[in-house]
C-alpha cells in the first residue's frame, strides 16, 4: 500500500533561490506598495537613508487596516495565501509571496512592524540565520526591540499602519562595488518615478481612493501615460470583451486607445507627465492594469513591431485580479500575456490606433498623392520598396531659376545638388528625430522672408512674359514653400494690384 510523506523544502536552498527570482529594486518596492494598498491605506511614505551610516535601512510605512500579532505571523508566512481563492476586488496581491520574496530580493534582513488596536507586533526574517540554522524560522520583536526600530516614530504617528524595513542589501553591496549609500542614493530617484506610474490611477484619484505617496519629504506626482487632459490626445471609445476565467464565470475586461498628441504640442509639464519624449517609441504598446495597477506596458504583445511612426499609439486593457491565470501574471506582476480567446478582438484595436497614430505623423510631413502641388524634394520609390529622395526638378521655383542660368551654370548647379542628394544624414536625421531634438519652430521672420522671394520670383516671371501676374501668383502657390503660407497669395495680389489692372 502506498504511503505519504512530509517533504519539507530546505529553507535556505529555497530561501535562497526564491532571492533571484529577478525582481528589480523599484518593482520590489512596488510590490510591498500593492500590500499597503489592498490594506486600504491613504498615505504610502518612503523612508531612504539621508547619511551614509553603518546601518542602511529603508522604510515602507503606511497607514493601513495594521495586523494583529496572529495576522502578521501569517503573512510573514510564504505562500499565505492561496491564489487559486477569489480574492476582495482591491486585492493586489498574488500568491501570498509578494512582500517576502520582493524584499528579500533585495536585502538580507526583512523586519515588519505592525500598529493594529493599539497593539504594536513585529516579525522579522533573517536570511543570515535561516543559513546558519537551515530552518523556517521568523523572529517575534520585543517591544523593547521594536521601539528601537528606525522610522518607528513615525508608525506611531499613525492610529493605525505598517512599517516595513529592509536592511543588509547585499545584492547593492556586490553590484554597487560597495558604495550602498551611493546606490540609494541613485534608486531614490528611479523608485518615484517608477511609482508615479505604476499608481497613477491612485494618486490622481479623489476622495476616499487617493493615496498619497512620499520618498522622504518629497510627494510623488502621478503621471499620466495617456495625457487625458491634453485636447490634441486623440481618444477612441472604451469598450468592454467579455471573457470566462478559469472556473467559467464571464469577466469583463475594458479597452481603450489613445494615440498621444506630437511631441512638439507638449510643454514641459506635459513632457513630464507621460516620463519624458525621449522613450516614447519603447512605451508604445498595451499598458495592463490589473485592478488599477499598471501591470506591464510598452509591449504589442507580438501583434506589431514597434516603429518610429506608431510610437504615440498606447492602448490601455484593464482587468479584475480574478483573471490572473488566465493572463499569466507571474508572482512579480512584471509579465502578462493576452489569453487566446481575445487576441484577435484585440489585434483590431491595436492596427486602428497605429493607423491613426501613423497619419497623424505622415499628415506632419509630405502628403502624398497630391497633384496641384510642387514639392522641392520627391520622394522616389527604389527596389525592395525602398525610397530614396531628390531635388524636383519639375518644381515651378526651380524651374524659374534655371531659366535665368547660363548652360554651364547649370551643369555646376546639377554637381551640387547630386551631391546633396546624395548624403543627406538621413541616419542623423532619424537619431534627432527619435529624440525629438530637430527644430520645429520656424524664426520670427520666416514669413517675410518667403514674402520677399515671391515678389523677388513674380518679378522674375514676369520678365518672361508668358504670364500674367494672377497666373503665376498661382502657380507659386502650388510650390513649397509658398504653399505653407496662404497668406502670402493676397499680400502677392496687393503688390501688384496696379499693374493686374
């Protein structure tokens, strides 16, 4: 007859591998956020070393529901919850390994100290002795101990609350060459602007579901991916598609595209709520929220590649953490794929926003396809639907001057412009356009100066005599630049009013 047995995992080979499970330092940090959130806290502050001691330690404290001493030694627990269990529709957490395995990711010792009825308790794992003893065994605080706890003052402030810490960060200490507090340092930043993101929803929401986020004294403001507020952000109408989860209940997920405004329409306040333009083309994609945190972002998720011309395209797919499994979400809620059964309802979504996003963009630079205007440079279509470009030689400007030019001058004038054409820094010209860092504006006095070469050009047809003044005020109209400034045609008409005549 067949027998069962206890196998208990070795604590310090699991303990140990379960620290590499690859969790960044900004995503742990996010990680132990999701507990203080589906704690119902109002108020998440971030404690960073100021002074580079002997003791390095960083606080997660918020003003949550807190944890009886027989509640917290469950959560410490790995695996405390099963995530298989329907959980509360706040809920942000996984698989009940979230707060242990982030934070140990980090650090070698992980001490959680919580304020529940006026009752303080602690626990606090110690991977140093988990070596040493090869046993799961957390540490129950004294209150002698936990008052001598750093930032617990500030616990204490609160009615109600937790306060995690992390201290011993020898992953920081071996990637750092050993400068932790330099390191710290560098990560405050990173770790705010990572939040600001990933709780925006919560952080811009109001009344009772906002929550305030601090790194020291520093309040972190919510960023906004999709510029909602923004009146040139192009937005499509949410809808909702239905899906069963795992146990045959009907879902519902929401979907909706926004295709942002050019980076030229944006001030600098607008730049800084989407995280800068400077990685605009990496952001595109799906932005996953699971409950209103952002889960993953800046993926197609394979439907399309990424381009240059559909980077202001996003989509954003909210979910119910009941459909978890369904879309893969991993322990680190860092990865996400979209199930099957939605995929092609999706793929739709997303070819509508690139191709909106995509005519935005060509809309901004040559038109194609129009017959009654005379660019200066063609766009020529080469082998393997390559395109290259030159000079039109058709162009009515163009074509004014060459007349005024001995057959010599213009043999000269083809060597330079072949030149020209040539070498344009088309790779250069990609570079600064990726980074938004090509001029756009035109100078003040860009108007006059295309003013002054159509009365010099209307002169000089009309030297011809083959036009009359009307006709070739027209034709100039129909040629760049003259075509970008309508205004030009009746200032052209007034000059000449005596002679039209």
């Amino acid at each position: 007859m067949s027998a069962y047995k206890q196998s208990i995992p070795q604590a310090d080979t699991l303990m140990g591998a379960m620290r590499s499970m690859g969790y960044s330092f900004e995503a742990a940090i996010a990680d132990v956020i999701d507990n203080s959130i589906s704690a119902n806290c109002n108020v998440v502050k971030l404690y960073f070393p100021s002074e580079p001691t002997d003791s390095l330690v960083v606080g997660i404290l918020d003003d949550g529901e807190g944890m009886s001493a027989d509640v917290l030694f469950e959560a410490m627990r790995y695996g405390s919850t099963d995530s298989e269990f329907e959980r509360q529709v706040n809920d942000l957490g996984r698989f009940g390994l979230g707060m242990k395995s982030a934070s140990l990711s980090q650090c070698r010792v992980l001490t959680v100290v919580s304020l529940h009825e006026g009752q303080l308790s602690s626990y606090s794992w110690d991977f140093n002795c988990i070596q040493e003893r090869k046993e799961w065994i957390v540490k129950e605080l004294e209150q002698t101990e936990i008052k001598a706890l750093p930032y617990i003052d500030s616990l204490l402030k609160f009615p109600h609350g937790t306060l995690v810490l992390w201290q011993d960060f020898d992953v920081l200490e071996k990637t750092s060459g050993g400068l932790v507090y330099d390191a710290l340092v560098d990560l405050k930043d990173i770790v705010a602007n990572n939040l600001a993101l990933i709780f925006h929803n919560f952080l811009s929401a109001r009344g009772k579901d906002n929550v305030k986020m601090y790194v020291n004294k520093g309040k972190i403001k919510p960023m906004d991916p999709f510029l909602e507020s923004h009146p040139k952000t192009t937005t499509k109408k949410e809808r909702s598609i239905a899906i069963r989860d795992s146990k045959g209940k009907e879902r519902q997920i929401w979907v909706k595209p926004y295709i942002l405004p050019f980076a030229t329409d944006l001030n600098d306040e607008h730049r800084k709520l989407i995280g800068g333009i400077e990685t605009l083309r990496i952001k595109q994609g799906f932005y996953v929220y699971r409950n209103k945190r952002l889960i993953i972002w800046g993926t197609w998720f394979g439907m399309k590649p990424r381009s240059e011309l559909t980077k202001n395209a996003r989509v954003r797919v909210d979910i119910p953490n009941s459909l978890d499994d369904i879309w893969s979400i991993d322990i680190k809620k860092q990865t996400a794929s979209i199930p099957k059964q939605i995929q092609r309802q999706l793929r739709q979504t997303v070819i509508d926003a690139m191709d909106i996003s995509v005519r935005k963009q060509t809309h901004r630079g040559r038109r194609e396809n129009v017959d009654d205007i005379d660019y200066i440079w063609d766009r020529m279509e080469g082998r393997g639907k390559t395109f290259y470009y030159q000079i039109n030689r058709e162009n009515k400007v163009f074509q004014m001057v060459r007349e005024r030019m001995s057959e010599e001058d213009y043999t000269l004038l083809e060597i330079l412009l072949k030149e020209i054409e040539q070498n344009v820094p088309t790779q250069q010209i990609y570079i600064d356009k990726s980074n938004d860092a090509i001029r756009q504006e035109e100078p003040d006095n860009r108007l006059d100066e295309v003013y002054q070469l159509g009365v010099y050009m209307v002169s000089l047809a009309k030297s011809f005599g083959k036009k009359s003044i009307p006709e070739i005020v027209s034709d100039l109209m129909r040629t760049d630049p003259f075509c970008k400034y309508k205004v030009i045609e009746k200032k052209l008409l007034e000059n000449y009013k005596d002679e039209i005549k």
